[in-house]
C-alpha cells in the first residue's frame, strides 16, 4: 500500500487499466499490432509502446537517444515530437518483445508504487517534461492510460470498462476543463449556464455557471433555464474531449437544446487533451 491515502485511487485505477491492457493485446497476432487507433498515425503497438514508454519515465529510466523520420505528419510540434520518440523507437518490435516488455514495465512500476514513500506534494517531473506533483502526476497517468485502453478497445473491437475505476478518474479530469471551455473558449455570456447530461456506464450532469465577471464554475446542481442543453453518451463525451473524434461525425449521438450558435462554440472547443 502506498503511504499516502490520496494516492492510492490513483494507483489502483492504474494497475486496473494497464492490467487490462496487458490482457488485450497479449493474444494478438502479428497483425492486429498495426491496426490503426482513433490516435492520429498510431496504431496498436504505436498507443502500447507510448503507455511503455511513459512508464519508464515515471520510473526514471533515461530517454532513448532517437532520431525520428521526417516524414511523420502527426508529428507537428515539441510536444508530439517529445511523444514520439518512445513510440517511434519501438515501431520496429515484434508482438513477443511488446508484451514481454509491457509486462516487466508493469511489474517495475507496481512495485514503485508499492514502495512510494514521497509526500503527494513531492515535486516530479511527468511524461510530458513538465514539472508537477506526485499526486497530479499519478491522477494524470490513471487518466491517459484508461483513455489508451478505451482507444485499444475501439480499434480491436472489444469494448468494456466504461464505467472502471480509470473512468471516473477520466470523468473528474476531464470536468475541470468545462468552466473554461464554456466561457473563455466558447464565450458563453455573463450570467448564463449551460448543461451538460451524460448518460450511459457513466451517468451524470453538471451545470457550468458563468458568472457576472464571464468565469465559469461547474457543480452537480439543476439550473433553470439554460442556455444550452447538451445531452450525450458518456463514451461519445470522453471521445470529444479528448480529441478522438470530431463532433460533425457523432452528430447523431448529441442532443441540443437552446443556443444551437452557443452551443456549436462549445463542442468547436471541447477537446482538451494534447
């Protein structure tokens, strides 16, 4: 058990997503590794070798010396480029090597976290090169590796853990973003509220107020008289917000209510992962 309480959520989470991805993709064959994901210009193996190579960041392991080719077109900045080279220096990796070394990052990082002793305030430094805390650093992995696992399980056809422990992890990440996707980004107008009801494994809603001063604020209580509604799924929310999909082609899964202008504004900005 880790020292502190705080962390363990996160911990758990964890190990329950990468666990699950360990059973996904250890029955693969040759093949499937190279099935595309919802992750532009990654596949299979692309999205397992980037969970490796996160871990082994977390570990401290050093960064492979890598150069990677030019002809990437997903590749269009410092951050992609920072990504890319754990998954690039493993794209030539058989299935046997990728679970072989998925299995022993798992077993290193299981035991780290068994073993953390460090304050939830310790300062880390996480996969992305940023300096953080150790709890932000924990929660942010519980986040990216369930939504790895949700992208694995799109693209071989295996759905499941919607409603996981990672999942709700996702859910409160993904929700802090709200307040400022609808008033900075959208530019909902003082003293307004939007809704958002999220059906589904996952069934929620949360009202984002905006203020007299334009700042947004979310919490779990019913508004009268919103400016929008927006109803989804909770699988098409996550999907959205973290940039897997565009809202013109989920259309068909969205319910609006209210200010289709305001409203358009808001899901032109609701993806608010890398």
């Amino acid at each position: 058990m880790i020292d502190h309480p705080s962390l363990q959520p996160y911990a758990d989470a964890w190990a329950h997503s990468i666990e699950a991805i360990s059973e996904l993709v250890s029955p693969l064959v040759e093949g499937e590794w190279n099935r595309a994901t919802d992750c532009p210009g990654w596949s299979v193996r692309d999205v397992v070798s980037h969970i490796i190579g996160s871990e082994c960041e977390m570990l401290g392991d050093p960064r492979p010396i890598h150069t990677l080719p030019r002809d990437l077109f997903h590749v269009t900045d410092e951050l992609s480029r920072r990504l890319e080279v754990q998954v690039d220096v493993r794209r030539c990796h058989t299935a046997p090597e990728m679970t072989s070394e998925l299995e022993y990052t798992i077993i290193r990082r299981s035991r780290q976290l068994r073993n953390e002793k460090r304050d939830p305030s310790a300062r880390v430094v996480d996969p992305l090169g940023r300096e953080t805390t150790l709890e932000q650093a924990l929660r942010i992995r519980a986040f990216d590796v369930w939504v790895h696992e949700q992208d694995l399980r799109r693209a071989l056809g295996k759905p499941g853990n919607l409603d996981s422990p990672g999942a709700v992890v996702a859910r409160d990440v993904l929700l802090e973003s709200l307040p400022k996707v609808v008033a900075k980004d959208a530019g909902a107008p003082p003293n307004s509220a939007v809704v958002v009801d999220v059906n589904g494994p996952l069934e929620f809603m949360r009202t984002v107020r905006v203020d007299a001063e334009g700042r947004g604020t979310v919490d779990g209580s019913v508004s009268l008289g919103p400016a929008v509604t927006l109803a989804t799924d909770w699988e098409t929310y996550m999907r959205l917000a973290c940039g897997r999909v565009r809202p013109s082609a989920v259309s068909e899964r969205l319910k609006i209510e209210g200010d289709q202008k305001l409203a358009d504004a808001i899901l032109a900005h609701f993806a608010v992962t890398p």
